[in-house]
C-alpha cells in the first residue's frame, strides 16, 4: 500500500471550496503514477486538508463526487483508495479509446486547420533516436498531448467528453509502459507515420494507423504487464 503526496496548492477564494477541491484532487489524481508501481494509493484526507488550506467538509464532498465518478473508492475501516483497473479493464478501456481515437482521427483530417498538423509535426520532429533513449519520461508527456490533440482537433465534443472519462487511466499506462524495451522508438515511428497520413488528408489511412497504434497498447498490455494481475 502506498501513500502518494498530493501536488496542490491552497485554494483561493471565489468559486466554492467544494467545486475548487474537486477540481484540485480531480487533476491531482491526473498526474499520478497510478500503474508505475506494485500497490495502491491511499489518500491521507488529513494530509489534504492541509494542502488545500481548507476544512474537512469541502474535501469530503469532493472526494464522494470523485467516488461517483469512478476515480476513487473508499473502503471502511481501511480509507480511501485511488482506483486502479485490473489489465483485463485496462485492455478493454485502450480498445474503446482505440476506436474512438480513431474516429477523431478521421475528423481531424475532415476539421482540422493546417497549424494544427504543424503543432504535431513540431512535438516530435525533435527527437532524434538518441535523444528520445535520453528523454523518454518528456517523449511520454509528448505522446500523451499528442493523443489529445487529435481528439480535441476532431472538432467532436462527444468523442472528447467519452475519451476524458478514460484520460485518467490512458495516461498512466502509457507513462508506465513507455520505457520499457522499445515501446518508445515504435511509438514515435507509429506517430510519424500517423501525422503523414494526416498530412495527406487521408481519412481513412489515418483513422486506421491511429486505431491500430492504440490498440498496438492493449497487446501490449495484455502479453507483457503481468504485473496489473
């Protein structure tokens, strides 16, 4: 079991204590390293209240609406938990995501401006393969903007709504299967080849590298991370 410190800062005044905690362990939660070690993260609500600066009622109820939303869990006499997926969920959740990413894929090609396309070919024109074997914690953080900024380019709102509901758990596996063996040099040869069909404004040769990048990661996790069982 482990306890993960919390990155927040004390709460200004304005929108409710409520809403800003909420919305403080929301993206807390977010950049935590859910899958990148062996036990599950128990939250210190004393802990918290300290570092957002505010009483225990605020925090309390954010954290009920975050259990509702599936992000925590709390168990009686033991605390409250972040949620981890088994690998069984995880390969279910990457394979929904891969046909929705898809989707945004060929969205960006129909909706999508031309700076857009220069803001991806920018992410990873930089890295070198030597460089990226010295920066594969950064490519990470790249390869997950990268996803996003398909879904957000697509114009679709609903594909950006269902795909945020998995962000959560999407990131962190990425971030924890990204250095291991290869996973990075095939990551950004798959990305380059998924920005040239974008570039060709090929909708359906995009959807397809984009759909079969993505579920290349639930093989992945399905063979190799025996460690989510």
């Amino acid at each position: 079991m482990n306890r993960e410190r919390f990155s927040v800062e004390p709460l200004e005044q304005g929108m409710s204590f409520k809403a800003k905690a909420y919305q403080a362990l929301r993206q807390a939660i977010t950049q935590m390293n859910i899958y990148g070690q062996s036990s599950e993260i128990r939250l210190d609500e004393r802990r918290l209240c300290e570092a957002l600066g505010v009483s225990r009622t605020p925090v309390r109820e954010a954290m009920a609406l975050l259990e509702q939303e599936g992000f925590i869990r709390s168990q009686p006499r033991r605390g409250i938990f972040v949620v981890r997926k088994t690998k069984a969920e995880l390969v279910e959740m990457i394979t929904v995501c891969a046909a929705l990413e898809g989707m945004a894929a060929r969205l960006f090609v129909e909706n999508a401006t031309t700076d857009k396309l220069e803001l991806l070919h920018a992410a990873f024109d930089k890295y070198t393969k030597a460089e990226l074997a010295e920066h594969v914690a950064e490519y990470s953080d790249a390869n997950i903007v990268f996803h996003q900024s398909i879904v957000q380019a697509s114009g679709s709102t609903l594909i950006s709504d269902l795909t945020d509901r998995f962000f959560i758990h999407m990131r962190a596996i990425r971030r924890a299967t990204m250095g291991i063996g290869d996973r990075a040099d095939q990551s950004i040869h798959e990305h380059r080849d998924i920005i040239e069909a974008l570039a060709a404004r090929d909708a359906d040769l995009a959807e397809r590298r984009v759909r079969e990048h993505t579920l290349g990661l639930a093989q992945y996790v399905e063979r190799h991370c025996a460690f989510l069982d």
